[in-house]
C-alpha cells in the first residue's frame, strides 16, 4: 500500500488543522486509514491532530506503532516520541530518543542539534547547549529557532555583546529568516524585548568581551 497521502488532500488537512476543525481533519485521515491502517504519513497525522488536541496518551500509540514498524530507526519517528515524552514530563527517557536520533542523523539535522542541546541544559550543562546550537547555527543560519535559542542563552550567560551581535544578525537577515511552528511576530516581539532588557542591563553592567 502507498505510505504517502495526495497533495491535495494533505492540503485540505493542513487548512483544517489551522482552523482547529480537528474532528473534519480527523474524518478526512481516516478515509486512507480504512483502505491503508499502515499508512505512514496518516499516523503521522494522527499524532499530530492528537497532541495539538492536548491527548498525548493517544498520540504517544500512534507514533509508537509507527517506531516499531521501522525498528526504532526512524530519526523522524524518535524525535516526535522525544517531543511526546517531554510533555509528559519523561525527561530521561525523552533524551534517550533523542540521542538515538541525534546518532542515527550523525548530528547532521540542526533542528535535532538544537533540541538536544536544550536537553543539556535541562541537565544543567550550559556550556554543552552554547555548543551545540552553535553547531546547528552552523548548518542552518536563517533558523529563527536557533537564532532565539542563541540569543537566549547569551543573556543567561550575561555575555550581552555577543547576544546583541545575534540580534542585529537577526535584523539583517529578516527577510530570509526561516520559522515553523511559529509566527515571524512572534520572534519579532520576543527579540524585541531582549533588545530592551540588554538595553537596561548595559546601564548598570559592562559588556562582557
């Protein structure tokens, strides 16, 4: 059976999903769950329908059946069991999916690089996570993920002079700054306001070198 869905029909989908008309997006995935119960790209969707609808015990079934038809050697597949696990507040067992993932990709998927350098410093490892997101900066620059995650990170560290260099990157590549799961507004007004904290903190601090 095919594992793939028509664009068409992806399309039609994704529209619902944007509409939060989970139910009618739901209906549409099961007419190739029927004829395909192994289709890979309709679990997908499945997952995806069920986490945004906050069912994370459900979604966790699909993307588990998924992990074991491919043996757990999916990168794809281990990285949405990461994002599942860390909802539930499965912290060890999350970064053990995500190291395979990190191994199977041989730390060449940025968006992998930077989950799992934000895992480091869950673990108190800041040093690791400064590392790592350089690491996916390296692979991706235009990632507004990345470029947050960096300018975040910067400001923990107080190392404000290389935070404001990522921000005027960020305003220098704006136009071709690549989002996902998030408005372009939304890392506007996030960068914004750590433009404005550097601002208040360099009153009273001196840039580190």
């Amino acid at each position: 059976m095919n594992t793939y869905i028509p664009e068409q029909l992806i399309d039609e989908i994704e529209q619902l999903k944007e509409l939060n008309k989970f139910d009618e997006a739901m209906k549409k995935i099961n007419t190739i769950l029927v004829k395909d119960p192994s289709n890979e790209d309709a679990l997908l969707q499945v997952t995806d329908i069920q986490y945004r609808q906050w069912e994370i015990g459900k979604a966790s079934k699909a993307i588990d059946f998924l992990n074991a038809k491919k043996n757990h050697e999916d990168p794809l597949g281990l990285y949405i069991k990461w994002v599942l696990e860390m909802e539930k507040n499965n912290w060890i067992d999350a970064k053990k999916y995500l190291r395979k993932a990190l191994e199977l990709t041989k730390a060449e998927n940025h968006e992998i690089i930077r989950c799992y350098g934000l895992c480091e410093y869950w673990y108190g490892n800041r040093e690791k996570w400064v590392n790592l997101l350089k690491d996916s900066f390296s692979i991706n620059n235009k990632d507004a993920e990345v470029i947050y995650n960096l300018i975040e990170i910067y400001i923990l560290e107080q190392n404000y002079k290389k935070a404001k260099s990522m921000i005027s990157y960020f305003y220098k590549h704006h136009k071709n700054i690549q989002t996902i799961d998030k408005d372009m507004e939304y890392y506007d007004n996030k960068i914004a306001l750590f433009e404005k904290f550097i601002t208040t903190q360099h009153m009273f601090t001196p840039l580190h070198a």
